[in-house]
C-alpha cells in the first residue's frame, strides 16, 4: 500500500507543469521538488484519507501542496541557516543567489496553496484554515529555532515547543486536512491532528539523535553535525539538566565556543551525553509520544488496516537509520 | 465616500491583534503594516465591492488582505532590491536582518491569504484563486524586473509585459475580489479586472514620470532616483526607440556605466527625454489607458455613483504629484 502511494506521489510531482517562459524562476522550483527526499508528509496525509476513504488519491493534490509547503520552507530555511547544501547537492540559494531563493520560495508557498485548495467548496474553509495554521505555526518554529542559538538558556520544554511548531504542525495539518478529504468527523479530524502533533515530534527528537548516535555508513550526512553546530537539541538540553556541575560547565564551554569545535569535540560531548544515558532517555521519550500517538490512533474510526498501515510506517519512521 | 472607506481601511489595520508572544517575527509585520502609504489597493477593493452591493465593508477583509499582500512584497523587494529605505524609514532587512525580513514576509503572505479567505464557501474558490493567481504574477513580474537589469535589450512591450504583472495584476485581482464578494455577475467581476489591469499599468507610468520630472518639494522622494539606479524605466526604453544615433549612444553609456551616474547624468538624461517628447508620450500612452479603462467601466452593470468615485479616484491619482 505505501509503495502504491509512494508512486503516486511521485507521479503527481512530476507531472507539475511548471511555466517554461521564467526559468529564472521556475527552475529552482523543479530543481528543488526533484531532490528527491522521503516524501513522509504527502503519505501521511494520503493514508490518513484512506483510514476514512476507500481511494486515497481523493487526498492527492493536497498531498502534493503539503510537499511542496514543505520543500518551500526548506529553501527558505536554507538561507536563514546558510546551508550550502540540500540533500548531498547545492541548495537553491547557493546554486543560484539569495533573491532567486527568495522568490521562487515566495512562488512555492502559492502553488501549494493552490494545490491545498483544490477540493470542495464546502470543506475549503476548514482544509484552507488547517494549511494556512500550519503554515505560520512552522514559521513560528523556524523564528524560535533562530533565537536559540542567541539565547543561553533554553529550556526542555522551550525546546519541545519549538520542534512541535517547526516539525510536527505540517505533519498534523497534513493528517488533517487528509482526514478532511476522505469524509471524516470534525472529531476524527481533530484525533488526526494530535496523533500527528505526537508523531512528528518523534520524528524531530529521533533526528536529533541520528544527528549524534547515527552509523556514519548509514546516516547520510555528517554524525556530529548538531554538536559541531552546537545547536541546543533535546540530547543537550536533557544532558545540561542531569549532569554535575563539572560536567555541565564543560559541556557549556563547548556549545558557547563560537565555531571553535571540532571533531574532537563530538567525541567528547557523545561521552558525555552516554554517560549521563541521554541517548536512552530520548528514546524513552519518543516511544512514549508514540506509545501516546497510537492511543489516539485506536479512537479514530476509520479503516482499521489502514491504521495499521500508518502505525507500521510510524514504527519503522522512529528506527530508521537515516 | 472615499475618506469614509479610508478610515475604514485604517480602523481594520489598526485592529490586527499579532501576537505578542514572539516580537522577533511580529513586530516587523507590525511596522510594515503600519509604515502608512496610501492604500489604493484596499480602497480600490472595497469600491469595487460597492459598485455590486451597497456596503463596502463586506469586502473589508479582502481588502486588508490586498493590503498585507502588498507589504509582504515589499519586505521581500527590498532586500533582493537592497533597498534601505521605505516610505523615508529604514526597510525591514536593515532595521532587522535579512533573515527576519525573509521570515516575517513569509507570514505576512499566509496572514493575507487567511484574510483573502474570509467569505462565503461558495464564492471561496474564485476569490482564492483570483488571489494566488495575482500572487504569482506579482513574483514573475520581480523576477523579469530584476532580470531586465542584467538585459543589454530589453523591447518595451516587455518592459510593459514587466508592469503589469509586477504592479497591475494585484490592483486588478483585488478589484475583481471586490466584486465578486459584492455579488457581481463572472462577466461583471471580468470587466473589473480587465479595468484594473489597464488603471495599474497607468499608474506605474505615473511613477516613471514622477520618478523623471516630478517636482523635488511634492514628490517625497529624490527626483531622478531610476536614473541614478539605471533603472530601464518606460521613459527610457521609448527614449532609446526615439533617439538618433548619437543621442542614443549617449545615453547607453550612461545606464551602461555601472554605479557611475551622478546627478549631472539625471539633468543629461532628462533633457534628452524632454528633447524626443518621451514625457509627453508616456502622459498620452497613460491617458490611453485610462481612456480605455473608462470604457470597460462604462460597460459594467453597477451603481454609478460608486464608478463615478471609482473614476475621480483613478483621475485623481494619475494626476498626483507623489
């Protein structure tokens, strides 16, 4: 079933009829919805309209606006963070410039907005208000996200706050306009969203520790690349709290070193963070939201196999090794 | 009738309850927003409406949405034009920071569109889609703007093309709202349109030449600022078309010399646009337009007092001198 939707996602996407006559503009579009990436939002969202449904498809063209939603945020991101690279290859604002990210960024979140609202006009005010929620909630995120690395102390919860905001309200926004589109309850609507608000932080909290615990051969990027950054992630944050004072302090002299980390570092800071078992609190915590997640889930009615489906995908989401 | 609307424009602006939670993202949107400036496009918006429907207001929320659209583009324009000032104060990348400008445009674009979005689910999908239709064309029309600066030979029908998106399609597409929440008939909303497209690009003639030949004291800003930017305005391109060899030489190395224009270049230049008439020619290609416009109104099935408004207005403001 996920193979079937994968396909059909990717399909859509290509099928995008971009206008020849601005490549300017319209080239880093393409260029940025073919990278290619996991495709994990539009097939929540398509399965979460099958779970009310029969044929998911009914779902497919907001499918492709939350992607393309997303995709739009990465590329603004991108500058925001002064990332040169994207997937293994450039990002938009280094293959090109900052103003061309800018603004085919700024056309993006139009052609998703466009694609979101290809449904009913009954149901567009809720699945439109839904989307356009989201959308601000992520750029909320994104602006705490940013003010992190200025502020020295962040909290747990602050932290917790903002990966809900910039990670896990697309992914609930998209279960629940999916849900929309299939039929569903206001109610079962809803059960979407807080199932999806408690995925997507899992998600967020099992890239952090990717990010610090992930096998090198398998992980894709570079291991150790928040710490090297030193970005306050849920490891750090959990590990500035338990740990004694000695510990502590040195683990702060390292984040407040402005770019004077290196690789030695990563091997100093993971030490830390194993012996204080950070790594298995946040394990503990992710299989808790997902613990949590599932309960919602089973109050949802709806197709039960696809249930399973989505919570099967969930599972190996929270074990992958990329 | 129009102070009236105004007041109502100003009222609804000044009751935008931002957040107060994050400052960082919200109070620059705030700033934009309450920079001032004269609120055609709303205005023009809630006086389409009344051509349909008695009570301007209906259209309020359309109307500030226009308005909030605008500043997003703005905040973005800036920075990719590296513009430091707005309306006499500092732009929002320079008071803030490339990044926050970024961030809060991006808001500012989803808070324009919930805005656009409040009205009846029937009529929901024409005004959305009228909208995001604009949105895009108003990016296009920045992306051949900025890439007319790299452009030995830019045709003046592009430059025209250029214009219209840039600046005529969202007057266009929120007149075209306007009706539409006022009940107007396709046919009616379509000659709003086609009304509104002919009164942006005129107005945008109007800036041209005010830019050129407006007065120092009444105009706000420095006269001759195209021609210092080398900016390939209408009133060079006809310049160029009209000029002998010489002459046109001429003033091809003036706006080829990269940041080397002084204010003697603006006298040389002006004197060369007065010598071929191209101020005269822009006055009638605008009272063309206007002339044409008068003409789609005429046709449109409405309350006359309000069109007779709608074209004092439009008369008013090709005969501004700011």
């Amino acid at each position: 079933m996920i193979k079937k939707l994968s396909e059909l996602i990717e399909l859509e996407i290509s099928k995008q009829n971009l206008p020849v006559n601005l490549p300017g503009l319209y080239d880093p579009i393409a260029y940025t919805l073919n990278l290619g990436g996991k495709r994990i939002r539009p097939l929540l969202t398509l399965l979460s309209a099958q779970i009310f449904y029969p044929d998911a498809s009914i779902a497919i063209k907001q499918a492709l606006g939350i992607e393309i939603f997303h995709n739009f945020t990465l590329v603004h991101d991108d500058i925001m963070d002064n990332a040169p690279l994207r997937r293994g290859i450039k990002s938009v604002f280094k293959k090109w410039n900052v103003n061309t990210a800018i603004l085919s960024g700024d056309v993006m979140f139009a052609l998703a907005t466009e694609n979101i609202s290809l449904c009913e006009p009954l149901i567009l005010p809720q699945v439109l208000k839904t989307f356009l929620q989201a959308s601000i909630k992520v750029c909320e995120g994104q602006q705490m996200d940013m003010e992190f690395e200025y502020i020295n102390q962040v909290h747990l919860r602050q932290y917790l706050e903002m990966i809900e905001l910039k990670t896990a309200y697309l992914i609930a926004g998209g279960l629940k306009i999916g849900a929309i589109m299939g039929g569903a309850s206001p109610d079962n609507a809803t059960k979407m969203f807080t199932y999806g608000l408690k995925i997507g932080t899992a998600f967020q909290l099992k890239d952090d520790y990717l990010d610090a615990f992930g096998d090198p051969e398998k992980f894709g990027k570079q291991v150790g690349g928040d710490i090297l950054a030193g970005k306050k992630t849920y490891l750090y944050l959990k590990c500035v709290d338990k740990a004694n004072e000695e510990d502590r302090k040195r683990l702060n002299e390292i984040y407040d070193a402005k770019k004077n980390r290196e690789k030695k570092h990563i091997i100093e800071v993971k030490k830390l963070f194993s012996l204080y078992q950070i790594d298995i609190e946040l394990k503990e915590e992710m299989l808790k939201l997902i613990q949590s997640s599932k309960e919602v889930l089973q109050k949802v009615d709806g197709d039960e196999e696809t249930k399973k489906e989505l919570i099967n995908l969930t599972d190996r989401l929270t074990h992958r090794e990329n």
